[in-house]
C-alpha cells in the first residue's frame, strides 16, 4: 500500500477523446511491441474476448498490486477464453524486466512510440502527467468494446468489473456459436 | 461501493458472537506483510470492540507473487479441520518471517496434530477448493490488494488502522444492517 506520486497523482482530462471509448464502439486496432523484437496486434485475438488493461506505469505500486491480482485471477479469465493485455507506456525493455520480476502470465504492451498513441485512441491518456489512465476496456469476440472504466489513479479497480463483463457476455444471445455458411 | 458477495455463513473461519453488531470479514493472505501489520491491529479492534464484533477470516492468496502464501493457508486450513483453525491462523501471523514447512509441522505438533497429515494435506491439494472458493469469492466482491476488510457487507476502504477502523466500526454498528 506505499504509494508514490505517480499513485497519488490526480487525474487530468485532457485527451483528445473525452473519457474512454464506450461500450458499443468498435475496438480500434492496436500493433505493439510485446517484446522487443515481437509485435502483438488486436485483430490477431478476434473471436474471443480482450481484457485491455491500461495503466499508469511499470513499478509503481497500485500498478503492481493490481496486474498481480490479474496474474492471480489469469485462470478465471481463461475460462472466459479471454486474454489479457496490460499497457502502459513503458518500453519493451521495461515491461520484460518487470514480466519477469513479477512472474506474470501475460502480455505487456508497449505504447511508447509515438507515445500514448493507442492510450489517445481509446481516450484514456493523460497528456499532462504523460501515463495512460488505470482503464480497464473488454472488448467482445467481435471486436467492439463491450464494457470500459477508468479507475482514479490511486485506485487498484480490481478484477470484478471485468467478469461481472465477461460474464454478460457470456449471457449475450451473440455468445452463441455462429453458424457456419457455405 | 464494493459489497461483499459470498454471504457469511457456518462454513467460514468465524470468531465472536454471530448476533454481534458489526461483522468485519477479512480477506487476507498469510505472506502479505500489510496482513502480517493488519494482524496486530484486527486484535485491538476485537480487543476494544469485545462481543460486538464478530470477525471472519478468509483465505486470498496471491500466490505467484508469495511462494509460502498457499502452504500456510493449508496449514491453517488444515488445523481448522481439527478445531485449531483461529490458532494456527495466528501463530502464522506471528511467526510470518518463518513461514515454511518447519514451521506448519512445529503449529500442527503443538496443537496434537499430525505433521503427517498435514503433509498429505499439502500433496493432495485437499483444502484447495475452499481457499480457491474464499479467493473466488473475494474478487467477485472486489477485493484490489490484501488485507481487505468488509464491514457489514461493505468494502471498508481506509486505511488498516485502528483509529480509522474503529470509526468506521462504530459507523457500521450505527448504522446497523448487519450481514
């Protein structure tokens, strides 16, 4: 529970989409490094839910409390068939030293060049302290946003959102399987 | 404002009168060190608030971050089987800059229990249902870190603090509604 700056920093509004891209809105593309060598894109996941996880900054400590409790609840999200992304700005350097410190199951996305820019699309940059916001976006199999939240920055969110999310679409007539046509 | 979604019933780790005031669930982690801070603190408060709080205790393990997290909780889980559960659980707070298999042997032998069956306990992931059932439980009703405490159903979200915590008891107990 220490809490830095960064942590206890508030929130500023000026992003040029105002809030975070709400439900219903087609999920824009994201290509970013997941190593340094390896980019990770969007479309490559559709036909299974998304779980974006944007947050302020590697290190940090509501950062690392909070993707170790996705770490943690990464099993649950598999039974969704969802997969998890983090991103912040960090370089790719940056997220594999900390994958590694931390032991985490998951992707780290790099949104360092041009900085913030998939962070401005979905509305959830924060152009005066240069971090992405802590949002939190589902996107459905399809690739629209089914459910997003912005979390104030000193504040962990947890992971009931997501799968009270994950959970309704699961419950959606469209999380049926789709017929096949010839 | 997070609310606790696994109601408390007979099956939890329950220590008080179940017609008491104020409920306070905790949902902690054996290797945490704000857990291990919060023990202390979880005592004064039932130290001060006497028959009016009923504490509850319930497993979150953030295991890939605490390697010894999981151990102990089947180890408490283990002695609670046998009647021992409050007593294991403390001694594993006290004892947190210990916690390993030595001492989970030492808390069985000095309760009559068998360090053997504890050792079975731990092979056969016997007790991982309910600590994975508590953990469930816990982030459906929004737990973000360890400890977390709900009183009264809802998420108390201070500091773990005597002070503050007493505040908010008292509130809660003013409030009533208890569950």
């Amino acid at each position: 529970m220490n809490t830095s700056a960064l942590d206890d920093a508030k929130e500023t509004t000026n992003s040029p989409v105002q809030g975070p891209l709400p439900a219903g809105t087609v999920a824009p593309d994201i290509s970013l490094y997941a190593t340094p060598d390896q980019r990770l894109s969007l479309h490559e996941l559709k036909g299974s839910p998304v779980i974006l996880a944007f947050y302020p900054a590697d290190w940090s400590s509501v950062c690392g409390d909070q993707l170790t409790l996705y770490n943690q609840v990464l099993p649950t999200f598999r039974e969704y068939g969802a997969t998890l992304l983090g991103i912040s700005v960090d370089s790719a350097w940056c997220h594999q030293a900390f994958v590694k410190d931390r032991g985490f199951h998951f992707s780290l996305l790099a949104d360092f060049e041009p900085k913030g820019a998939v962070a401005r699309q979905y509305g959830v940059y924060d152009s005066h302290l240069g971090v992405c916001k802590r949002a939190l976006f589902v996107i459905d199999k399809e690739g629209v946003v089914a459910w997003s939240y912005v979390s104030p920055m000193a504040i962990n969110p947890g992971a009931d959102g997501i799968l009270d999310a994950l959970d309704a679409l699961a419950d959606s007539p469209t999380a049926r399987p789709p017929k096949t046509s010839r | 404002m997070a609310t606790l979604k696994v109601p408390v019933t007979a099956n939890d780790h329950r220590q008080g009168r179940a017609d008491a005031k104020v409920t306070l669930v905790e949902y902690g982690d054996y290797e945490c060190p704000y857990c291990g801070l919060a023990y202390w603190v979880v005592k004064q408060l039932q130290q001060h608030f006497g028959e009016d709080l009923l504490l509850v205790f319930r497993n979150f393990p953030l295991t890939t971050a605490h390697p010894h997290a999981l151990g102990a909780a089947v180890t408490a889980e283990y002695a609670g089987s046998r009647g021992f559960f409050w007593e294991a659980h403390d001694e594993l707070y006290e004892h947190q800059d210990r916690l390993g298999v030595p001492l989970y042997g030492a808390i069985a032998l000095r309760h009559g229990l068998s360090s053997d069956e504890l050792a079975v306990a731990m092979q056969t992931d016997i007790y991982l249902p309910k600590i994975q059932s508590d953990f469930n439980g816990g982030v459906r009703s929004g737990v973000n870190g360890t400890p977390a405490f709900y009183m009264n159903g809802l998420r108390y979200d201070g500091p773990p603090e005597v002070t503050e915590m007493s505040q908010a008891i008292e509130l809660s107990s003013a409030r009533g509604l208890n569950r």
